[in-house]
C-alpha cells in the first residue's frame, strides 16, 4: 500500500494564512509579498498562489527565506506568512493568535471561497 504524497493529496487541503491586523480579507494581499517556508515543492507553492488567486489576491508573491515565514511576519518584513498546508478539520483547530488575522485558503478549485 502506497502513501500518498503532499503534492498528490493538494485538493484535500487548505493552506493556513496568517496576516497582521491590517490585513481584512485575503484580496488586501494583491500584489503584495507573502512568505512561505523552504520546505515546500513548486508545485504546493503554485497551488496555494492559484488558490490566493482565486480567493482575490492576484499577482502575490510567495516568497521563501532564511528564515521561516512566521518569523517574517512577526518582524513585519512581509504582510502575511503560510504557516502551513493542511486537512480542513486541522486547519478549523488551528489556534487563534493575538493581534494577527488566521485564513483558510482551500488550494482546490471546486472548494468555497477563502474563509475567515
């Protein structure tokens, strides 16, 4: 019996977005720079910029770095930060965070619009 891949389980997903205070809806990213952590293929990192697309923000950039993406939310060098790809009942447990907003950008096309 196989595993499957990340990659291969994308439609199941959502990616997690966390954004400073300033940020109201996923379209107030468009244009914008968002961080994402190394660890993930081109292929996730394709995903989620068509998925923040279709959620409203066009033309964002995700953006890998020395350092991890919450931490560069954190430090204020970038608007927004993917903490992370996971299942839809993982991503409604996720916790809240003091002063930051928390999205859900399903990375399925058929799924709903982002949600807050």
């Amino acid at each position: 019996m196989s595993v499957p891949t990340l990659d291969a389980s994308l439609d199941a997903l959502v990616a997690v977005l966390v954004a400073g205070p300033d940020v109201k809806s996923v379209s107030n990213l468009a244009g914008k720079t968002v961080a994402i952590d190394d660890r993930y293929s081109e292929q996730s990192i394709s995903r989620v910029r068509t998925a923040m697309a279709a959620a409203g923000a066009l033309q964002v950039e995700l953006s890998k770095g020395q350092t991890t993406a919450i931490n560069r939310l954190v430090s204020k060098e970038v608007p927004a930060a993917v903490v992370g790809l996971v299942s839809v009942n993982a991503a409604h447990s996720f916790p809240e965070i003091p002063r930051f907003r928390i999205f859900q950008v399903p990375l399925s096309p058929r799924s709903s619009p982002a949600k807050p």
